[in-house]
C-alpha cells in the first residue's frame, strides 16, 4: 500500500469478470453447497487493491457473485478489471459498461499481458506484473481521472520483488462466498513445456515472498471467513524445491498453532514423487490435493512437448507415491498434440481407468501467444485464427476427429458409476494416508450446521431429483454406514459438477480447450 497524502483521494471500482463454464469453475457444485457462489478470490486484483494508495477508496466486485451496478459506476473515477483469455468476452463488456460512465478503464493481469491486441478498447493496459506500471498508472491517475485521448500501454519493466507483496486485500472481497481460499508464495517455472506461457510470461527462475508473508496471509484469509480449503496458486509449487522446503515447516506450524481449520491443494510437477523429503511435510501440513499437468500418458508425446520431466518416474508409479502420501492428484490432460493417433481416445480412458484419478482437467490443444509452440506453428502456417472453432491449432489428425474424440473421451470418463468408482478407490486407498487431525472447526457448531445443510442440499438434488440416483445411494449409503460423511460431501461436490459439466461437454455445449477464443455464453449469471 502506497503512501497517504501522496496522491490525492481516487474511487478506484475493481471488477473481476464472470467466468465461463469450466472443468475448474465448479459452478454445478454450488447449489450443494452453503451458500458459496464463487470459485477463488482472485489474487492479482486484490493484490493491486491493497497496492493502491493507503487513502484511496477502493470497492472489490467479483462479478461471479453479483454485477456491478450503475450505482458503482456512478460512485467511482476508474475502473480496474483482470482476467484470463477465458474471460475475455466478460472483461470487454465491464469496459463498456464503465465507458457508459465515461470513466477510464485499465485492464492488467495474464489475458492482457499475452495480448495487448485484444482490448483495443481499454484507456489503460497494464502488461506485466506488479512494478513501474503500476507506479506509473497510479501517478497518472493521481494527476488526472479523465479518459486518456487515446490507449496508454504501461508495461512493467521493473517488477516489484514478492517480498514486498502486500497482502491482498481479502477484506475487500466476500471470503466466505468462494469455493476455495486462495494463496501465492511463488510466481514462474523453471521448465519450458512447448504449450505453456508462464515462462514466458513470469521467468523461469521462481521469484517468491517469504515464509512469513504466507502464514500473515492465511491469518488474514481465516480473519476473513474463509473455511475448508485454500489452493496455492504458484505455477509449480517445487519450481524452486529449496523454497517449498523453507515454507512447509512454518505452514504445518501455523496448522498447529490455528487446530489444522484449513486442508491445502497446489500444483506441481509430477517429478514431486521423486522427493520424500518434501511429500512428507507437505503431509504433515495436510495437502490433500495435488494438481499435476500429466498431459498425456504416452511417452513420444512428453518427449515432443518438452515434458520429459513427468517420465523421471514411472507417471503410475509417481501417482501411486502421491497417492501413499495421502494426496489425491488432479491431471491435466491435452488432446490434439501432434503425435495423437486414432485410438488416443481409447488410451486416454484406459489411463483414467488405471490411474483412478477421478477429476481431470481434459482439453483441447490451444496455441498460446509467447510459447514455443505458437512460434512453431506460426512457422508451420497452422495456426487459424477463427471463433468458431475450438482450437486454434490445425491438427495433424483431422478437426472433426480431435473434437469428437474429447467429447466422447468427457462423456465415457464421467459416467457417473465410473467416476464415483474412483472416488470410492480414492476413499479406501488415499485418504486413510492422510493425518488425520480432528479439528476444532470440526466439532464446532458452525460446522456441524454447515455440514447438515450441504447433506440436505445433496440427498434432495442428487438423492431425490438427480438422474443418477441409485449410483449415487450406492455410494452414499456406504460412506454413511462407514460414518465417512466428510468423504461424502466432499466427493460429490466435485463429482456432482463433473458430471453435469461433462454432460454439457458431450453435447457440444461448452468449449472443448479452456482457452478457446469460441465465446460462450459466461453460464453463471451474476445477479
Ligand atoms: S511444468 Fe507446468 S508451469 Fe512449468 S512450463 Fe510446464 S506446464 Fe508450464
């Protein structure tokens, strides 16, 4: 936070824009839920909202949550929006209703840093992370609220180190509406995989803040409201495996010290398993949940994406340890890669069977600016440029085929009994390897009502008006016999969204790559 006096008073209005539907938005889940309306906070805006001078107002819509309203524009002299590619649609839309106004709008975060071309309409685009262009928007601003002549590019040449990050302003946002907590000790990898723009985008030697940011920041978020789970949001959580080892003793500290309230989630390379040493603590802290972009089960395929590291253990194998250290692993999977053949699909779904991860992210091959394989494919004149389609990328197996075989790949691997089968195996494999705190929040009250209305929520949608009833008692009468309530609630939120979302995939009605420029209609209606 900048300091008072120095810059006048502004109302600056920040909107994070509605996202469409996704794999990771988990919007089917909600109606199960308490209440949560969201997915995670998002960090860069808020990151930039506690950035901003001390004595400057500032208001925090998610527009996941409810829209912003004329009211807001009227009370604010700018605007801030920040998305992905994804929400790109969304973040043109705010612009113009912001315009409306004739208030200046900047645009920052990950769509706008890759493209700057893509939101010709904004007054400012901040590329790149928190640093000089920040500065610089701020100062200009400061000077004069009105809309520039013309666009005014700030591009950070000069990044702000993350230890001195402030923490974002969780206070700002509506904590206990989200789905997960979210949190950042490192930003960059240290890998180059052909499809990926974070080494582009953010370097390959991970810059981080310090142990101590972290546990003031879950402080904050449990001061907040936030229950359940908080994901850590780095590129690679052991992108610098000397740092992860530095933070994991002060987390399962901090998990001591607050009675273990929160279980945590990352994503990191599959080459953890290779690492005892930091799977054990990462234990200790009670991760649950790893997110590892396997990508694809075949080997010539990792080798030609420059993804070699996921061979440096057998990919089953390296489940397997993942899973012995109690986390369940989460997959990314593309299809569409160049070395794809007619039976991928087949392959596809007998890993899933083997692997018995139950959710994986499965997309279509999208090229994006600033990797290595939109270079390559520029070079090879196969990249189309065309929103209807829903991959940029000409495949070497014909379009029709690349996207029958993800929608049939979508609909086969969430069949209901098939997904709840590998919940099931998860349960009796997994899970029991995890520590097994009882917490206070678990014997709370609080709890125990939070815990009644989502049983309630879940017996009525699913058990009495879902389509997929007797699977679903299946499932829920052995869990309760087992007393395993938790593993029950927990299970058939992501299962539920799975679900409903692959049916929609397997109908054509939701994008096939999450960075298809396809628009679609953003599914979740802001109020
Ligand atoms: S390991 Fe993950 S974050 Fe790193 S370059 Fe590859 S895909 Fe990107």
């Amino acid at each position: 936070m900048r300091g008072v006096g120095q810059y006048g008073i502004r109302r600056v209005l920040c909107v994070f824009p509605r996202y469409t539907s996704s794999f990771g938005t988990f919007e089917y889940a909600y109606p199960l839920t308490a209440g949560v309306q969201a997915f995670m906070p998002p960090q860069g805006l808020l990151v930039i909202a506690a950035y901003l001078p001390a004595d400057w107002k500032v208001r925090f819509i998610d527009e996941n949550i409810r829209a912003a309203t004329d009211e807001d524009f009227a009370w604010a002299e700018a605007v801030f929006v920040s998305g992905m590619h994804i929400q790109r649609q969304q973040m043109n839309d705010i612009c113009r209703r912001a315009h409306a106004f004739d208030l200046p709008v900047a645009i920052g975060g990950p769509s706008v840093s890759a493209c700057p071309d893509y939101y010709p309409s904004f007054d400012y685009l901040h590329v790149g992370e928190l640093g000089d262009a920040t500065d610089e928007l701020i100062a200009r601003l400061a000077r004069d609220p009105s809309r520039p002549q013309q666009q005014v590019v700030l591009t950070t040449a000069d990044r702000l180190d993350m230890d001195k990050f402030p923490i974002p302003a969780y206070e700002l946002a509506d904590i206990s509406h989200y789905f997960l907590g979210s949190i950042q000790y490192s930003s960059g990898c240290p890998y180059q995989c052909e499809f990926c723009d974070i080494p582009g985008l953010y370097g390959r030697n991970p810059r981080l803040k310090t142990p101590e940011q972290i546990t003031r920041e879950l402080d904050k978020l449990l001061e907040c409201g936030i229950s359940g789970s908080v994901y850590f949001v780095d590129d690679n959580f052991i992108g610098n495996r000397k740092a992860a080892l530095e933070l994991l003793p002060h987390l399962i500290e901090w998990q001591k010290k607050t009675g273990y309230v929160l279980r945590f989630s990352c994503e990191a390379t599959l080459n953890i398993a290779k690492r005892p040493e930091i799977l054990e603590k990462m234990r200790e802290a009670f991760f649950a949940t790893i997110f590892c972009g396997i990508e694809t089960p075949d080997p010539d395929a990792l080798k030609a994406i420059h993804k070699d590291h996921n061979m440096m253990v057998p990919i089953m194998d390296a489940i397997k340890t993942l899973n012995d250290f109690g986390m369940e692993v989460v997959s990314g999977i593309i299809l569409g890669l160049d070395t794809d053949k007619p039976e991928t699909g087949k392959h596809l779904l007998d890993f899933i069977d083997q692997s018995q991860i139950p959710l994986l992210t499965i997309n279509l091959l999208q090229a994006l600016p600033k990797t290595p394989l939109w270079d390559r494919l520029k070079r090879e004149n196969r990249l189309i440029e065309d929103e209807d389609r829903d991959s940029n990328v000409d495949f070497r197996l014909p379009y029709d085929h690349v996207v029958t075989t993800w929608r049939n790949c979508m609909g086969s691997a969430y069949e209901p009994e098939k997904l709840l089968a590998r919940f099931e195996y998860q349960i009796s494999k997994t899970y029991p390897n995890r520590i097994q705190p009882r917490t206070r929040q678990q014997i709370s009250w609080r709890y125990i009502k939070l815990g009644l209305t989502m049983l309630r929520n879940i017996f009525w949608k699913v058990g009495v008006r879902g389509d997929y009833k007797r699977t679903f008692w299946k499932f829920a009468l052995r869990r309760l016999m087992r007393g395993e309530i938790e593993y029950l609630i927990s299970s058939i939120m992501v299962a539920h969204h799975l679900i409903m979302f692959a049916r929609s995939a397997s109908r054509g009605k939701t994008n096939a790559s999450y960075y298809s420029l396809k628009l679609q209609q953003a599914s979740v209606p802001a109020e």
